[in-house]
C-alpha cells in the first residue's frame, strides 16, 4: 500500500506561538520550540516530521497563515 | 525568510497541498495570539481567490480590532463609521452592482451601535454579504461587556460577572436578521477547527454565489475566541468557547433559502 508522507515549512519569524497547531494535528508533529524568535514567542516546529502526513490541518487553523504543507505518496 | 521545515525531500512545488494565498499581504497580523480573526480572514482571502473576485470585492471595514484588515486582503476597501458598515455597503452595491460587497464586523460594531443599520440593511434585503465575528467582548478597548457577553461571563465592566437583572440579556442579533423577510442566508459558524473552518468556508462561498444571483443580505455568524480579553491561553478559549459560547449561540444555519 503506498504510504503517505507529509512536511511542513513554518515562517517562524510570523508564528506567535498560539499552540493551535499543536492540537490540532492528529500524529503529533508539531511542537513549540524551546527558544524564541525576533517576536519572544516559542514558535511552532515540526518536531517529529516523519509522522507528518499532510493533512493540513494544522495550515487551515493556524490564525497568521505561517504554515506551508506538501504531500506526496511513496 | 527565517523558516522551519520538515522533511526536506517532499518540499517541491508539485507537492503542494496548501499555503497562503496571495491575496493575503505578507503584512503581520495586528492581532493577539490565536485570534480567530486571522483565520477569518483568510478564508475569506481564499474564497475571493477561488471564485476570482479580486478585481471585483469591495469590504467594507469596521471599527474594532479588524479595523486594519485593509492591510491584509489585497483588494478595494471603504472604511466606515463604527457600526455603519451595512449603510455604507448599501450604497457601494446600489452605485456598483456588478461588484462583489461584503462588510466584515465584531459583536461591538455589528452588534452594538450599529444594531439599527444592521437591521434595516437586512430587511431592505440589501444584496450585500455581512461577516459577523462574535466573541462576546470589546476587544479592542480591553475586554469591555459587550451586548452579546453571556450572563455571567466576567469582564473589563462586569468584573463579578454579567447580571442580567441590571445589564439586561445579550443580543442574539443572527437570530434577529433570521426572522426578517430581506434576509435570505443566515448562518452561525466558527474557526476554531479544521473541520469548522472548511464549513464556514462553504458558507462564505454559498453567499458569494448568492450574491451573483442578486438573492439578498447574507449574513455570517462566525463565533470567536478573545484570548486576551477573557484572560485564557488559546487554547484554553477555544475550550471556553465550546462550553460556554456554543450552548447560547448554537452553530447551523437559520435561515436557509427556499429553492
């Protein structure tokens, strides 16, 4: 069966580390980092990206659009 | 551009599933972590992109936090006085009506001092799409008590909590321009999950072709959290508002057309 496989790109200098993200992605891969950016928030990263499946849930309720997803089957 | 990636083989434009559209400027949103304004408005962004109206929308902007969103949809924008959002979009859609005319409004603008234009712009049936962003609450000014904070939810100005005794009840204005005969699309929504924000996408997009179709005043309800002003973490408003928020204000459609 082919196996989909996602990865995001995150704007971090436009994230304000709202954690609505992190919630709503169902494979847990996304997580705040530990340090700041240019703004002091705890930005979103993909922390885990092979779990990544590209479902975009994550891009579709993040408030400030920083996320990017792509897709593909392998 | 300072940037995070996952896996870095998968990145290629053939790929893609989903990024912002380039309606939306690269300007960084005015407002407080988590907002449901910003997800607002880029749906919005996105339905004007997908049905190819960005020569042809005109917004009309309120007084309130989204007072700047002309500085983030990259289309013709009127600004005006709080609460007369629907007067002035009356009169762009009257002067210009093969342009696409919606007024984008909080619970403080839409549902505050401009109840009388509201009203009347919905039972005239003017052919104009109204967005109505409830999150109970003056945002803006500092989480002051607005007409449609639930009884017994504190704020800036009803720190013990509203008593419906001496601050009256909240506004259910949806359910108001529901029952009027100029309405013809009345819906609640909101934006605080991927499967809630794919619905009030597919409501924007109904209305819009409403709109084409000269049907009549549509209006959006999209119920929102205020983080900062009700003193939680997103998270935790988002949590709030399912709890508290949707029992008062239930999400569906009103009023429905009759085909």
């Amino acid at each position: 069966m082919a196996k989909i496989k996602g990865s995001i790109v995150v704007n971090i200098e436009k994230c304000k580390g709202c954690e609505v993200c992190m919630v709503s992605c169902p494979t847990g891969t996304i997580a705040m980092a530990k340090e700041v950016n240019g703004k002091g928030y705890y930005y979103a990263f993909p922390a885990n990206p092979e779990l990544c499946i590209g479902c975009a849930n994550c891009a579709m309720v993040c408030p400030d659009g920083v996320i990017t997803v792509y897709k593909t089957k392998i | 551009m300072a940037v995070v990636t996952g896996i870095k083989e998968i990145i290629k434009p053939e790929n893609l599933v989903y990024k912002k559209t380039n309606i939306m400027t690269e300007n960084i949103l005015s407002y407080c972590p988590g907002c449901g304004h910003g997800t607002a408005h880029r749906i919005l962004a996105e339905i004007i992109e997908e049905e190819g109206l960005q020569s042809e929308a005109i917004g009309v902007s309120p007084v309130g936090c989204s007072v700047l969103l002309y500085n983030y949809l990259d289309i013709d924008w009127q600004e005006a006085a709080h609460g007369r959002a629907p007067a002035v979009a009356t009169a762009i859609k009257r002067l210009m009506p093969e342009k696409f005319v919606f007024t984008y409004q909080g619970d403080g603008d839409l549902a505050a001092i401009g109840t009388a234009e509201t009203i009347h712009a919905c039972n005239r049936g003017e052919n104009i799409m109204i967005i109505f962003i409830n999150n109970g609450i003056y945002g803006m000014t500092g989480g002051q008590m607005a007409p449609t904070t639930l009884p017994g939810m504190k704020s800036s100005t009803s720190p013990y909590g509203r008593d419906v005794k001496t601050m009256g009840n909240p506004l259910k204005m949806t359910d108001i321009v529901a029952t009027l005969p100029g309405s013809y699309y009345v819906t609640r929504q909101s934006v605080h999950t991927p499967a809630n924000v794919k619905k009030t996408k597919k409501a924007i997009r109904k209305a819009v072709r409403y709109q084409k179709l000269d049907k009549g005043t549509c209006l959006i309800e999209i119920v929102s959290n205020c983080p900062s002003g009700w003193k939680m973490t997103p998270v935790q408003s988002n949590k709030w508002m399912e709890e508290n928020m949707f029992p008062y204000y239930p999400l569906g459609d009103l009023k429905t057309p009759v085909e």
